[in-house]
C-alpha cells in the first residue's frame, strides 16, 4: 500500500528554472516531497523515489517551483523539516504570497478511522507511534502561513487524508474561481486562500506500486497549461481522474471560496493537442517522430505511433491490397473530411451495471483495428455532398418543418446565412439513412470504404479503448463541461467541432453535441464474449449514441444506449464516419 505527498527535501534537483511570462507577476512556488522506497519492517517498493523525482524535474524546469525530494525519511525527519517550513512561511524565509505543493508517495495504512502514511522507520503494527497521522498533520498544514497549499498523496488509504471522504462517490473538482477569465483568475489567485487535496485512492482501494496516479500527474503538468500558459488544479485533476483506482479531490481547513492553485507555465507554450494535428497535416515520418520525442505521454501519442508505423510500411496489410493503409487528413482528399484516427484493436468490458436495463449484462467484446473520424460530420463537409447529389438535404433546409433556415422557423438556425456561417458545427436534422447515403458518396469520391461505425466500436472508442476506460468520452468526473457540451453548458444549441477537449484517442465530442447513429439495428446484449459484433440482423430501431446538446450529463455516458427508426431526424441527431482497417 502507497501514499504520494508532494513535499520536497533532502534529495534537491539543481536545474535552472524557466522564465515566467512576463506579464504575469507571481510568488514563489514550492514543492516538498516525501518518498519511500525502503522500509525497515515492510516490503519494499520500486517506484515512488522516482516518481517523485520526475515531477520534480517537471515542476523546476518549466514551472520554476523550488523543489525538494525527501528519500526514504525516517518519521523524525518529517517532523524536524515540516517545522522548517512552517518556520520559514512565518518569519519570511519563504514567500507567505507563494504556494506550496506537498506530495506523499509510498505505503499507506489505515487503523481505526484514521489514515497514515508510513515513513521508512514506521511500524504497520504501531501506527500512532512510528507513522505519519493524516487527522494531526492536515491542521498543522493548514496553519503554515502560505497563501496557497496542495497536498497530493499516492497510496493506499490516501482517501483517509480528507476527514469528509464518505459519501463522496464520484470526483468533483471544478473550482470557480478557475472558471472565470483570465485577469480576474490571477486577481483572486491573489487574495484568497487555497488548500486543496489530491489523493491516488477514493474509496479506500489498494494503489499499486506503479502509480497510474503520478503518471497522470506528470501527463497534466507536461501539458502546460495548454493555450494559455496557466494549468489550473482544475485542468490537473482531468487528468488525474483518468487514473486507476479512482482519485479522490477535495478542499481541506480554511480553503476559500474562489481560490484557486496555478501552475505557471515558464517557457514558449507548445500544446500537444495542436502539436499532434500539425503532426498529421505534414503527413511524413519525421514530423510523428519528432512530435513522439517532444510529448511521449501527451493523449496523442500513440495515436501518433500507430500512425508512423502505418506510414512507415510496417503495419499489417489492407484485406484488398498487400500496401499498409495510408494516414487520412482532409488534405489529401478530394472533398472535405475529418481525419480519420487509427483505433488499436482490443479487448474491453461493453455495458453498464449500474444503470438502465439496456445496458446490461456487461459483457466481453473484441475488436480488430479500426479508423474513426475525430469529429462528427460537419454542416461543410455534409453540404459538399447535398450540394453535389442535389439529394438527402438536412431537415433544416425543407420548407414546412421545424428546421427549415429559409422560412426563419425557430430551430438550430435562423437563416440560411447563419447555418452556413456555422459550417464547422456538426449537421443536424440528420436521419440513419441520410447518414448511410453520405458514406456511400464518399466512398466513392476516396476509393475507400467508409461506413458508420458499429456500436461496440463507438463504445470502445468513446471510453479510450482497451484500457483506463472512462465513464464518459475523455473523463470519469460528474464535472463533464471540458468534455462534453451537453445541456447545462449548450445554450439549447451545437457547438462548433472540437470546442472540447478530445479523449484519449484524439477524438472530440464523443459524449454530447450530438447524438450519433451507428451501423447496428437495437438488440439486446448477450453475456456471451463476442469478436467484431455488428447487431441483430434486423429490428425496429438503429442505434445512436453519446449524448447531445440537449442531454443531462447522465444521458452523454459511453455505455449510454439510444435508437430510433431509421428515417427519423432531429435537431439533435448527426453522426460520424468510420473506416475498416
């Protein structure tokens, strides 16, 4: 059992810190962390030392934090230099302005309600006397005289740090004052008090050894704050709620509201998402391995090596010819399309237990390769097709109906202008077989076979593939608005493509904006393990999945399960391409 608290001590990395933007005046950061690998009467462990060390190097290089990793501490040497840094807040030896984030990482235990960390000296069979008491130590860091305080701990029982942890089912951490515009964030950042909590386990669940926790931690920081230069907890915690078991997220002591905890980003800002696509539109071999060395842990990158092995010639042949299957962008195409993103073959666990009856029994399935276009089709790239086949226009453009954008009928648009205006926002007023007759066109106009996909590859898909499977397409959190636009976040309406974050695997707006149709007729699951399923051979529905603008969060589930009638269309209703591999 492990614990990770980010403090930082004996062990100090002497790397020369970034330059912070120089429109940004802020105080000095600091990160402690304690980290055992050795144990004097418990098994010994082989990563948190380095755990810590790496995003330490992290911290100091681009976010120029003062950092200090404590190795294998004894219980006495916790104590002498958690009072050094109390010290050093109160009589000015460090900023009291600053920040200070406290990272734990090795064993944990949990006895009589109350959790430990366990130092290198402490005794599992005598917590209160040899270890690290989470109810004593959470007031005395909560009086430190520092303005802003993180404390992350990965290990077993880590949960046990927040004394409100029961009841608490699902991470929730989305602080307002991260939430409103940039000048006004660092104002408040400024004057109200942080104390927020991070911990590797939410429901008292053993952390292994090699801590899916940290790894996500070091992922959120290589981010750099994205745009913008400024990660916010809010923004670290999406990619902590990503790892396995479950996180946990809260706010302890005197934290206020509006406050926030801000990493500053030192350097010129290189975000991976829009480093991947440029990847991709280049198109050539050196520009994926360049983009794999600069972000070996970005959401991309092994998109991104599965698409250099296929540019490469080394991937396993297309059914129809002995050549590897090309990289598709909508560059090389002779009407516009998404790019198609190459989806790795696996196993998962398809379904839900734990809400609609359609979505049980949860059951095994297996899937070859696949591509899936990265985003719905658009209003753009459908029209191209209308446009050329004077055929299967989208219900706003019929007279007499609630779409109709030339009579200026209330619906998604209001003019024929406005809808064209909006060409990268998903099409809509879109049915099952207006949908198939789009892929039909443009497998004729590529020479390629595109299709819809089929429900089990949209489920995998959405949920990130084979393996740290989310509840929803890029998150597990209840706080689903940096991946989702659903309906308290819409305002009644679709959103341009790619206005969220994608998942995982490069692909956006999987859960909400709109529903999407697949291949495959209703059925009912079988418990039976399944390869490549494609549905029963007929019913009284097609299937849509994701979610829309219109949706409840609870309707944007992966395993969230919809249909209707084959001819049916709806302001809410569009879809997206996929391919064979």
């Amino acid at each position: 059992m492990r614990i990770l608290l980010l403090f930082f001590g004996l062990f100090t990395l002497n790397l020369v810190p970034a330059s912070r933007p120089s429109q940004i005046a802020q105080p000095k950061d600091y990160a402690l962390f304690f980290a055992c690998n050795n144990y004097q009467k418990m098994d010994d462990l082989k990563n948190p030392i380095q755990n810590a060390r790496d995003i330490a190097s992290i911290l100091q290089r681009d976010y120029s934090f003062s950092t200090q990793v404590v190795e294998n501490p004894s219980l006495t040497d916790m104590r002498k230099i958690l009072k050094q840094y109390e010290e050093d807040f109160q009589n000015g030896r460090k900023d009291a302005k600053g920040q200070l984030l406290l990272f734990l990482t090795g064993h944990g235990k949990v006895e009589s309600e109350t959790g430990f960390f366990i130092p290198s000296d402490g005794d599992p069979d005598d917590l209160y006397f040899t270890s690290f008491n989470y109810d004593y130590w959470r007031k005395v860091i909560n009086n430190f005289n520092c303005q802003h305080i993180l404390v992350a701990v990965d290990a077993c029982f880590s949960v046990r740090f927040d004394p409100k942890w029961k009841g608490t089912k699902n991470p929730d951490f989305s602080r307002p004052g991260e939430r409103t515009a940039k000048d006004k964030m660092l104002m408040q950042h400024q004057s109200k008090k942080a104390r927020f909590l991070f911990t590797s386990d939410g429901n008292e669940k053993e952390t292994p050894d090699k801590s899916n926790f940290a790894k996500r931690f070091q992922e959120g920081l290589l981010s750099k704050g994205e745009n913008d230069g400024i990660l916010t907890s809010t923004e670290l915690f999406t990619y902590l709620e990503m790892a396995s078991p479950t996180p946990h997220c809260s706010d302890f002591g005197d934290d206020q509201v509006g406050s926030s905890f801000l990493f500053m980003y030192g350097g010129e800002i290189a975000n991976p998402q829009s480093a991947y696509l440029k990847a991709v539109d280049c198109g050539t071999a050196p520009c994926l391995r360049k983009y794999i060395k600069d972000y070996p842990s970005s959401p991309f990158a092994n998109a991104a090596r599965a698409q250099l092995t296929l540019l490469e010639g080394s991937a396993k042949p297309n059914a129809d010819n002995d050549t590897p299957p090309r990289v598709i962008t909508n560059t090389d195409l002779p009407i516009p399309l998404p790019k198609m993103i190459y989806i790795e073959g696996g196993s998962f666990m398809m379904g839900s237990e734990d809400e609609d009856d359609n979505e049980k029994p949860v059951h095994k399935v297996t899937l070859s390769p696949f591509y899936m276009a990265e985003t719905e089709v658009t209003n753009e790239q459908y029209m191209a097709f209308v446009n050329a086949t004077n055929s299967h226009y989208p219900e706003w453009m019929e007279p007499g109906n609630a779409y109709n954008v030339k009579t200026g009928t209330e619906g998604h648009y209001k003019s024929l202008g406005d809808a064209l205006s909006k060409g990268n926002h998903p099409v809509v007023g879109i049915s099952w077989e207006d949908a198939v007759a789009y892929t039909q066109w443009v497998s004729q106009q590529t020479g390629d076979k595109y299709r819809l996909p089929t429900e089990a590859e949209w489920e995998y898909a959405a949920g990130g593939g084979a393996s740290n499977r989310t509840k929803y397409a890029g998150t597990s959190s209840s706080t689903i608005d940096a991946y989702a636009v659903h309906n308290g976040n819409s305002n009644s309406q679709t959103a341009a493509v790619k206005s969220k974050r994608p998942n995982a695997l490069g692909l956006y707006d999987m859960s909400g904006n709109v529903w999407e149709w697949c291949q495959d007729w209703k059925g009912t699951y079988s418990s039976s393990a399944q390869t490549n399923p494609t549905g029963p051979t007929s019913g009284d529905g097609r299937v849509i999945r994701g979610g829309s603008w219109s949706s409840a969060p609870r309707g944007c589930r992966v395993a969230r399960r919809g249909y209707n009638t084959p001819t049916r269309r709806s302001g809410s209703f569009g879809f997206r391409l996929s391919r064979t591999y």
